[in-house]
C-alpha cells in the first residue's frame, strides 16, 4: 500500500477508536511505519491528515447525499433516501462513520470540532434547502425549514450510532421506520 494511504488508514484507525486529540503526530507516525518529516511531506501537518481524511470519505458521503436531499415532490422518498444513504455509509465506512461521530461530539473550540463543523454544516444546509422547497408544497413548514434540516441531520446520525454499536440492524426497512417516527413523531 501507498505511504500516503498507509498513514491516512492508521490515523483513521487510531482517531475512531480514541478521538483526534489523544492522538499526537508520534503516534500516527509510528502507527503508519514513517517518520514525522514523512508525513509532514505528505499532509503538513496533523490537520492536514484530517483533511483528507475528510476529503476521502466525506466528500463521496456528501455528493450521495445531494442527488436524494434534491426536492422533486416527494418528501418522504427524499427522506427515506437519504437515510439510507446515512445508513450505507455506516454498514460500508463504519470506521469513518465513528470517527465522524468523535469528531462531532468533540470540543465545541478544538480543532477536530471544527473541521467536522464544516462538514455538518453542508449536510445539514443540504437538508434545509430540500424543506426550504418542500415548503413551498406544504405550507406549514414555512419558518422551520432550519429546525427540520437539524433535526433530521441529528436523527439519521443517532440512527448511525445505533448501526454502528450494533444496537439496531439496518434493515431494509430502517429508513422508512425512521422517516415515518421522524415525520409523525410519537403519536403516529
């Protein structure tokens, strides 16, 4: 395996099982066999490892996301395929997909924080733009567009956390048991 590859799967390794800041750049040298001025030479630095870690497996979870988070009418079918999108990834990636998750639930000023922020954001903006033209079909959305795109962001990822913890399978029918709690909530 490539040198650079090797250093991105053991520091995606190392980050999902104990989180980005408990690991420093000795480790992830001695993890990936290379000596610092190796992966500075390849990354910069400890952020830049982040970074195309991200780019690697962030950017194919976001461009999946976009073609379902596309409203054509259909909101439900919209919200069944994007959780099941959500939840590929964690069946597929579930090593990214805790690693995400630590980064997430990171320190609101850390760096990890941070760069997990901007990927949330985009697929959280994602979402709101499919109710923001959802609601111009279903009026009583109207104003809670953000609300929505929030909330189900934060739904589909407990939804992974479950997956990943084994706690729940995901079955082919997770998705639609998903987007109906989360669309009639607990009276339904």
């Amino acid at each position: 395996m490539e040198t650079r590859n090797v250093i991105l799967e053991r520091a995606l390794e190392l980050w999902a099982a104990r989180g980005y800041d408990a690991v420093g750049v000795q480790e992830l040298c001695e993890a990936g066999g290379v000596t610092k001025p190796t992966l500075y030479y390849y990354f910069g630095s400890k952020r830049g490892v982040l970074d195309a870690l991200l780019e690697r497996y962030a950017g194919p979870l976001l461009e999946d996301l976009r073609g379902p988070s596309t409203y054509r009418g259909d909101l439900t079918w919209c919200l069944e395929e994007c959780a099941r999108v959500f939840f590929r990834y964690a069946v597929q990636s579930p090593v990214f997909m805790r690693l995400f998750l630590f980064l997430r639930n990171a320190p609101a000023e850390s760096e990890a924080a941070g760069r997990a922020e901007a990927f949330l954001d985009e697929v959280t903006d994602n979402f709101m733009y499919m109710f923001r033209y959802a609601a111009e079909d279903h009026g009583n959305m109207r104003g809670r567009e953000e609300a929505y795109g929030l909330s189900f962001t934060g739904t589909a990822l407990t939804y992974v956390r479950l997956i990943l913890d084994g706690k729940i399978d995901p079955s082919e029918d997770l998705p639609y048991r998903v987007v109906h709690q989360f669309s009639h909530g607990i009276y339904s």
